[in-house]
C-alpha cells in the first residue's frame, strides 16, 4: 500500500482528484456555480500530461449528460459535474443513462433551483431526480467528497448493478471550502478499480447491437423492473464495496451511520454538510443529560430502509431534517422513512423538518428546536404541523 | 462486397409505403460501409427501425433521445479516439428536420463548433411526421400541417424555410451539402466526400414523405426529383464553409414550374393560382442567387 498524501484542498478539488485517481476517459463537462472548479482542474490535468482522458467542452448540460452517455455505451470510463440548473437541464437524459444501464459518475454541488435564482446550498436539485435511476450518495465532507467518488465508481460498475451515480457535495459548504484531506496513492485506486470493460457489450462495428430500442407495452416494464432490480441489488454491492474501501484506505462508510443512537429516545436524521451541525447539537444536549442520537444518511438511492429502521429500533421520536421539500406533500427523506413504516405496528412517530434551503444557515440551536419539538411530540401525542419550517426570517414572510 | 450489394439497412422495418427516410438511410449505408456507428433522433427513422426486439440496423446504433444525435455522436468520438478505436470507423449522426432544425439546433451547432469528426445527416420531411405533421422551422411556405393548418385566414406555414445547410456552413466546416433521393449517385458521391472530410460535415437530404405531403406512395421518388427540377431544393456542396464559392452539382437545364412539384402533394392544394405565383417568384430569386 501507497502512503496517503495529506492535502488542504476545496470539495470540488477533492471530487477531481477522486475523480482523476479513478482514470476517467471522457469528460464532457459545462461549467455552473458551485461545480465549476471540477471542469476546470479535470482540464488542467488533461493539459498538464497528469490525466490521460479528454474533455468535451459541450455547449450544455443536456449535451454533457448527452456525450456521457455516447461516450459510456462506447465503453469509456466516463463522469462529469454539474448543480442545480445544470442537472434540472440534464433531467431527460439522467433517465437515459440509467435506463441503459451505462455506469457514470456525476459530482453534484448540491445547490438550490430557481426561482428565486439562488447559488447557495440545499439538495433540491439532487432530490427533484431521486426517480431518475441514478444512485444517490451525499457527503459530509470534502474527504467524503473524494472517497464517494472512487466508491462509487466501483459500485456503479459492478455487474451486478451497472447504473450510473451522483455524488453530492454541499454548494460553498463543501465546494469552496479548505480542509484536510487523505488523498490515497494511485496505485491502491488502481487496485481498487480495474478497468471498465462494459459485460454486455458496446457500440462496436465488430459486434454491432442497437442501443436504445423502442420499447413497446409488451417490453418496456420488464426493462423498468430489470433496473429496480439492479438498484435493489445495488445495497449488497455498496455494503460490500464500501468494506473493502475501509480495509484498504482506513475510513468507514456506511448508508446511514449512528451516532449516540443505542439508547437515544430521539434521534435526528440528516444528510449532507449540517450532519457537522447537529453532531454539536447532539454533544450538548447529551452533556445535557438528554437521551438524543443522529444519523447521518450517506445512501439516499437506493433508500436504506432496513438499516434506518434497524437503528431506530426502540427510538420514541424521529426528526428527520430535509433540506429540500416537494410542495404540497413534504421534505423527500421523511417521505421515504415513513413509507418505510407504513406497514409496521411499532413505529417511531417522525417529526418532518425543512431547513437549510437556498444556502439558510442552520445553527446548532436549530437542531436543539427540532429535538425539542420531537420529544415534546412523543411526550404530549401533540404531534404539531406536518411540515415544520426551521429558522424562518418571519419579516421576509410577511 | 460490392457497394450495390451491401445491405445495412434491413428490409422489413416499419416504414410508411414510399418513405424517403429508409431510402436515404440504406443508400448512405451502402457508401459508409460497415465500419460506422450511428447515433439516430427519436423521430420516425428511430420508430421504424429500432421496435424491441427487432432492429433494422447491421451496425451498431444508438439513440438517446430527440434533440442530441450530435452531442451523443460526440460522446462516441471522443471516447473511439481516447480509446484507440477511431481508426478505420466514422461515426454519422442521423437526425430528423424537427431534431436538426429545431430542437436539436443548439446540439448540432456545438458539435460543428468543436470539430468532430463526425458526418451529420438531416433526413429532411419538412414537418415531425412520427408525431403526426406538425410545423417545424423546415416547413415551406404555404404547406399546410396539423399545427399550421390552411384555413379561412391560414395559408398554412407563413414562413420560409430555414436554410440549414448555410447556417451549418457558415460553422466553418469543411464539408457541406445538400442532396436528394432522387438523385442517388449525387447523393452517395457526398456522403463518401462527408465520411473522409476529417472533421465534421454535414448533409441535408431531402427526403420526402408520402403520409405528411400526401402524395402516392409510389411518387416519393418523382417528388423529390420536381423538387430538384423546378429549384426548389437546390443540390449544392461546400468546402470550409465557403457559401460564395459554392459548388452546384445538379443544376437543370431548364426549370419546370413550381406548380409540377406542388400541386401532386396534397399539402399544398389550398393554394391559389396567385400564391403559387409567389412561390414561383421567390424560387426564380433564390435560383439567380445560385446561378441558374
Ligand atoms: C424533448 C421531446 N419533445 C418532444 C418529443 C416528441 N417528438 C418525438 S419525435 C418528434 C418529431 C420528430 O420530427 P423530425 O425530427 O422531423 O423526425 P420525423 O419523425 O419527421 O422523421 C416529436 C415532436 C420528444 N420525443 N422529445
Ligand atoms: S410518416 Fe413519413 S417519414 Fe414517417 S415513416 Fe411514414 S412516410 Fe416515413
Ligand atoms: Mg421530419
């Protein structure tokens, strides 16, 4: 094994690098706030002689995702990166890209869609394509930026999965912000991901196939179900993939990770940069005395159901913190948790909590509100507004 | 194998009686040969040949979706090249009018622009036909479509035509042309003339369609010879983007009147004697132009 360089480096830094360890050989890229650094090292490592792949410099998100795709059923090791507008501009083509099961990876900067136009961080743009096929992981940090990129990589690959995945990194929380991170060695990567070579084929004029069939009522639900099946079959593959990531390069992930959760009676879920947030929260109030755990959710595609339920066994009160929200119904986390319990006799109740968005900070006193709100939830059975806004500017609302 | 005898357009593929497309598509194949990859439009030419599990196509084809022929193609080059792969392959990019002219017209410019090597095909029926003949900017003036339809105060399309060629032309690319399958040997002559150009090129081929135009299915091919005659679809080629100095490769002797290529199509038969007069008009300019 290499040794791991230690770096200071922003998170679109540390998704190229993670992306450029994995030796793309195609990338087709447009640049937009906050992922535009991602295109602009990817070039600069193709221009410097360190990374032997090309950019395409398209004219569009929807002609990124477009060449990523042309360039995958070719049979090249293809990402790119976009935010916001970009990948609602790519919405279309991400159902291509899973729909012909062409592993990808895309580095997300999770940022707000408009209007209002907002550059600033939530992960609507990301969730708004939860149903697109894509697998979904989202980062903490900027070295959970960079190792999601290699995992996922190697997951979206697998045989037994071969569908493409996002990787999210908060909007400037992550994207433009300095910190520390274990950059692994080349070699070890190497080890880690063999070369692509696609199991099914590629557009080649020695073996010509027609990608991208019509398909007919007769066929186009066996396609659909054939797809849910390699998402669903995706959950070992990521289990397993994320083991051996920990035995070689020393760091653990999980689709959703505990922490205080064995004996807390109240638990936060969150995803993204505010996990940092509510951990502090969660340190003062059980300095505090009070009974409160957090998850951090790594995996939202496929949806972790078992492991979140199977951490949340005996928890009273569930606050489950959505930096997103679909209108008229609620935020997309909490949706998917309480599908998770429709059938279930004993269940947690779960408090819903839209915070975050459009870049609005979220204070470790917020996190304290959502406990407070949830224990008082479970203790009085007055179970409050469906949807509860968190940090909200009542001036502006007025 | 002798060109003639080449077969990479399958028969049995789900075309109207008389469609130009599946015509252009097996002619231009016999001269591409089997060492390419297409990239194709949703449209009719993708809902003829591709209906799972069936596929009319001996190469290896993709398609995506209805406005990126030339930004998958462009994936596919790319990857060949960066693969070593590229050697010996051309890639085409089919598209309809609606994903060439319209739609796709932001794809197919940043294709040109970066300079791929890469030939475009617009298969040109002057409406989208698969979702049943609607205008597009490809139209002609006065045809009559289900979304520009002839009426009271209608003459159906109130605009010209789009002129795609020049526009890509004016790219900078070193190949252009337009061509027609009326004219077949002028038609595979450019497609050869496409595939060698290092770098993009692009053709227009005129290729009618019987259940749009409603006309016989047995006169597509006569159609799209008026429209060569009479200088309605003027066959022309053009190297680096040179449109002054471009070249006319069919040029009649004499033009027959445009009234021959319009009143066998039924599309155009709300016109007056007085509205094919100024069609006529504008065809005698737009010949002078071209020289002839
Ligand atoms: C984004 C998008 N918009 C609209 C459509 C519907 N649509 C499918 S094919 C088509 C028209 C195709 O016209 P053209 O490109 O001229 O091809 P043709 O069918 O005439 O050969 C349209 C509007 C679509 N598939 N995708
Ligand atoms: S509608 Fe026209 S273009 Fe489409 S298949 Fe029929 S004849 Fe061909
Ligand atoms: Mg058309």
């Amino acid at each position: 094994m290499g040794e791991q360089k230690a770096m200071t480096i922003k998170g679109n830094m540390a998704t190229a690098m993670g992306a450029k360890l994995c030796r793309p050989n195609v990338i087709p890229a447009y640049p937009i706030t906050p992922s535009t650094l991602f295109p602009e090292k990817m070039s600069e490592f193709v221009a410097d002689g360190e990374l032997d792949a090309s950019m395409i410099n398209v004219e569009s998100e929807h002609s990124a995702m477009s060449a990523c795709i042309g360039a995958a059923a070719t049979g090249a090791r293809v990402c790119t990166a976009s935010a916001s507008q970009g990948v609602a501009l790519m919405h279309e083509m991400l159902f291509i890209a899973s729909g012909m099961r062409l592993p990808m990876v895309m580095a997300v900067g999770n940022r707000a869609l408009s209007a209002p136009i907002n550059i600033w961080c939530d992960h609507q743009d990301t969730v708004a394509s939860r149903d697109s096929g894509w697998l979904q992981f989202y980062a903490e940090n900027n070295q959970e930026g960079l190792d999601l990129m290699i995992n996922a990589f190697r997951i979206g690959e697998d045989k037994r999965v071969l569908l493409p995945v996002m990787v999210g990194i908060d909007a400037f929380v992550l994207t433009h912000t300095i910190e520390g991170v274990d950059v692994p060695a080349q070699e070890d990567v190497d080890d880690f991901l063999p070369p692509y070579e696609p199991p099914h084929g590629k557009l080649d004029p020695k073996e010509p196939a027609t990608f991208g069939s019509f398909g007919t009522p007769e066929y186009y639900q066996e396609f659909k179900q054939a797809q849910v099946e390699a998402i669903e079959g995706s959950r070992d593959v990521i289990d397993e993939v994320f083991e051996e990531y920990e035995e070689m390069f020393g760091r653990e992930y999980n689709k959703a990770t505990p922490y205080y959760c064995d004996d807390a009676e109240i638990v936060l879920i969150t995803m993204g940069s505010m996990t940092g947030t509510a951990r502090e929260a969660v340190k003062k109030l059980r300095k505090e005395g009070k009974k409160v755990g957090l998850i951090k959710l790594t995996v939202f595609r496929p949806f972790p159901s078992p492991e979140l339920k199977e951490i949340l066994s005996g928890v009273k009160g569930v606050a489950v913190v959505d930096r997103n929200i679909s209108p008229g119904a609620y935020g997309a986390m909490y949706s998917d948790l309480a599908a998770a319990y429709t059938n279930d006799e004993e269940k947690p109740i779960l408090k819903n909590f839209i915070t975050g968005l459009g870049g609005r900070e979220i204070f470790v006193k917020n996190f304290e509100e959502m406990y407070e709100m949830t224990k008082k939830a479970v203790d009085t059975g007055n179970l409050g507004k469906p949807v509860e806004w968190i940090n909200v500017n009542e001036d502006v609302l007025r | 194998m002798a060109e003639e005898e080449l077969e990479l357009f399958a028969s049995g593929h789900r075309a109207c009686a008389g469609c130009g497309e599946g015509t252009a598509v097996r002619q231009i194949l016999k001269v591409a040969g089997p060492d390419t990859i297409a990239t194709i439009c949703t449209g009719c030419l993708e809902v003829i040949s591709t209906g799972y599990p069936e596929t009319a196509w001996e190469i290896p084809i993709i398609h995506a979706a209805f406005e990126n022929s030339a930004s998958v193609a462009s994936g596919v080059e790319v990857a060949l090249k960066e693969l070593g792969k590229k050697e010996g392959v051309n890639v085409i990019a089919f598209g309809g009018d609606g994903g060439t002219f319209d739609i796709g017209f932001q794809a197919l410019s940043g294709m040109l622009e970066r300079g791929h090597n890469i030939t475009y095909v617009c298969l040109d029926n002057e409406a989208y036909m698969n979702t049943g003949i609607q205008r597009c900017s490809s139209t002609p003036y006065g045809a009559s479509t289900t979304t520009s339809p002839a009426g009271k105060l209608s003459i159906g399309e109130h605009r010209p035509k789009k002129p795609i060629a020049a526009i890509c032309a004016a790219h900078g690319i070193p190949y252009t042309a337009t061509a027609s399958i009326s004219h077949i040997p002028d038609l595979k002559k450019k497609v050869k003339k496409a595939i060698e150009t290092d770098g993009p090129a692009f053709l227009h081929v005129f290729s009618p369609c019987p259940t749009g135009w409603r006309h016989g299915s047995d006169d597509t091919i006569s159609i799209a010879r008026l429209a060569v005659e009479t200088g309605v679809f003027v066959l022309w080629e053009a190297e680096d983007g040179d449109i002054c100095n471009l070249n006319v490769t069919v040029k009649p002797k004499k033009r027959k009147p445009v009234e021959e290529y319009l009143r066998p199509q039924r599309r155009f038969r709300h016109l007056s004697e007085k509205d094919i007069e100024k069609i006529q008009k504008e065809v005698d300019e737009k010949c002078e132009k071209y020289g002839f």
